[in-house]
C-alpha cells in the first residue's frame, strides 16, 4: 500500500477503537441517575463566583433564588473585584424577585499560588460553612437553573451515594460560530472523559463541570477543596480528581435543564474561551503538545485528506479507508449535534473544527512561552512550572 493508504488505515483503526472503546463517549445518554427524593431534605449552599457578570447575572441569578427546595438553602454570592457593579446587581435582584436568601461577600484581591476563581470558591465555602451546610452547589454565574435543579441534584446524590454530581451545562448556541465550534467543545470533553468511565468506584477518570458541581461539604473538607487546587486553571477537572483521589464518588453528565447564558457570539470569543487553558491540559509539555497536534491530524484531518488525495491519485485503498475513517467520525458526532438541536449538515464538518481547536492549542503554547499565562476575567496568572496539573487519567 501507498504511504497515504497506511495513514488513512490508521485513522481508520483509530476511530474504530474511538467508536467501541473510548468508554462510548459519543453517546449522549448519561443523564441524571435514577433518584428518589430523601424523608429530610439536607441543608444546602450555593456559591456563586462572580467576577465582572453584570452582563449575565440578570438571566442567571433569577434561577437560582427561584429555586423550588423544600429544605433549608442560602446562597452565597462572591463579588471578586468587579467593576461593574456587579455586587450591586446581585442585591438589586434579590430585593427585586425574592426567594431564597441571597449573602454578597468581597474576598480581597487573590494572593500568590491562588488563581482568582478559585480564591472567591474559597471565600464563598467559607461563609458557608459558618451554616454548617451538608451539600455546597458550586456554580457559575452564567448557569441559568430550572426551579426544581437543586432538588433534583440533591436527591441525585443521596440516591446514588455520590459524594460530588456535577452536570455540564448545555452552552449557548445561537451564532454561526457558536454551532460550530460549542457543540465539538463538549464533544472533544467527553473523548477526554468518558463519562461512563468517571462514575467507576475503581477508575482513575475523575473530570466535573465547573458550571454545576453539588459537593457533599465532608467531602470538600476530606479533598481540602479548594485549598488543595488553588493554583488550578482547569480547577473543575482538579476539584474532581482531588474528591476521587480522597475516596469519594462522583459522577458526571449531560444537562437537561441547566443552561449557560454566556453569548460567544465571535470567533475571537470562543477562541480565548479555548486558548487560556489548553496548554494548561497538556501539563505546559511540549512533548505533549506536538503529540497532541500530530493526533489531532491522524485522527480527525487524516480521514478527508486521504479520502480527497485517493481520489485524485485512483489510489482506491486510501480512498476507501478514507472516507470510511470520515463515515464513522461523522456519525459518532450526530448524537451530540441532535444534543443540540442542531441541523446534522455540521457533522461532517468536524474536521475543520478539529483544525481550528488545533490552532488554538498551538495558540495556548505560544501565549504561554510569550510569559502571558492563563487569565480569568482579567487576570493573567504566571507560568504555573512548580504546579502544573496533571496530565488526564483516562482509565
């Protein structure tokens, strides 16, 4: 066989193995587990980070103080040197909807080692457990909740004795660019972390959704979260690696009813979006990142390439491997697609979103080496060389 017939056959073995043994993390049904609602409801906190979100919070706040809990919840919103007037906002709408009590609280400006949200967590977990809480609901302030989200995420738990159940949200989809590149973002997240494999007792795979995390508090303290991530960029993925690591059990999966209102209306947005942690996920190793790169081209651009190049070449072999290796890769991401509720003339674009993710890791090392780092929100924090994270467990 030709060169181009043996790259299109590896391709094709890969997605093969993709498809049956990458813990089915093209499926779309891992929902939220089988759960019956508890005799006493457990008290519970909710944190809200909350750095420049004037913007979102007026979609997002709402939700939550609406929340339909039979037991006792508070919330407890950490204004992290906005200036926006965010604090104001917060207060603004509790007075103005009502519903559960609403604390706003200022933890000063993060110190060295600590990343800025992670900081706030940490100020917010503190004026909670001032109520002794049994559960803390860790959530963004761009996560919009249906009314009986916390009654569900709580009664969740206490069924599946489930120490941290965290639901990625269902991100905004409305731009060209957000159809794009929104639904392959959750897509590439489960490749990485099947979910299947991170509800395993004996598995290594540990991953949650920063956006809506309930964490029994005796396991924060057990984990010492989130002290013992403070330096984390990726900090959903840290938080549950360390509750996992601790000898608790978590799970993770799909939102029904929590939704992201954040807009990336532009690619620019979705770019930094992607670009600030990218590196961070591959431990800041270059060796990882050209592995990386040269995976991403086998498995994702390899398939039309080879397909296009057998075509023209009457190489009938590459063709064929080819354009079977771009059949399968289509049709593991139709489900995220009707996840969506997007048109399924996309899926066979995935290759060229694969491409931009491409670019935009390889953009992640550049700003690295530049000395620019990782920003949240306005910060930019140090080449974290002494506290890199570890590099993701897959079994």
């Amino acid at each position: 066989m030709s060169a181009v017939a043996w790259i299109a056959t590896g391709s094709l073995a890969a997605w093969l193995w993709l498809l049956l043994g990458q813990g089915f993390f093209w499926r779309t049904d891992v929902r939220l587990p089988p759960r019956r609602e508890p005799a006493e409801w457990p008290s519970v906190c909710v944190v809200v980070p909350a750095r420049d979100e004037a913007a979102v919070l007026p979609d997002s706040l709402p939700s939550l103080l609406a929340q339909d809990y039979p037991g006792r919840a508070e919330i407890f919103l950490v204004d992290d040197g906005s200036s926006d007037g965010t604090g104001e906002l917060a207060r603004a709408l509790a007075e103005r909807h009502g519903g559960l009590p609403l604390t706003v609280g200022s933890p000063g400006e993060p110190p060295p080692g600590w990343t800025g949200k992670l900081w706030a967590v940490r100020h917010g977990i503190g004026l909670a457990r001032a109520r002794d809480p049994e559960y803390l609901l860790l959530t963004d302030a761009d996560i919009a909740h249906e009314p009986d989200s916390l009654r569900q995420l709580v009664a969740a738990a206490g069924t599946g004795g489930f120490d941290l159940v965290s639901l990625m949200a269902r991100l905004r989809v409305a731009s060209v660019w957000e159809r794009l590149v929104v639904p392959a973002f959750v897509y590439f997240f489960a490749q990485l972390y099947p979910f299947r494999w991170i509800a395993r007792g004996n598995g290594r795979t540990a991953a949650a959704a920063g956006g809506c995390v309930l964490l029994r508090a005796d396991a924060a303290e057990r984990a010492r979260i989130p002290d013992a991530i403070r330096h984390a960029v990726i900090d959903d993925v840290a938080l549950a690696r360390a509750v996992k690591r601790s000898g608790g059990h978590i799970w993770l999966g799909l939102a029904e009813r929590v939704d992201s209102v954040r807009p990336y209306p532009r690619l620019g947005d979705l770019w930094r979006m992607v670009s600030r942690s990218a590196y961070a996920q591959l431990r800041h190793n270059p060796l990882l990142l050209i592995g990386t790169v040269a995976g991403l081209a086998v498995v994702y651009l390899a398939p039309p390439v080879t397909l296009v190049a057998g075509l023209a070449t009457g190489d009938a072999a590459a063709a064929a491997a080819g354009g079977l290796a771009w059949l399968v890769m289509t049709a593991t991401y139709l489900p995220m697609l009707r996840y969506y509720r997007q048109t399924f003339w996309l899926a066979p674009l995935l290759p060229g979103t694969a491409f931009l993710y491409l670019l935009m890791t390889v953009d992640s090392a550049v700003q690295h080496y530049r000395g620019r780092g990782a920003a949240w929100k306005g910060r930019t924090y140090a080449r974290p060389d002494t506290a890199a994270e570890p590099a993701p467990e897959q079994r």
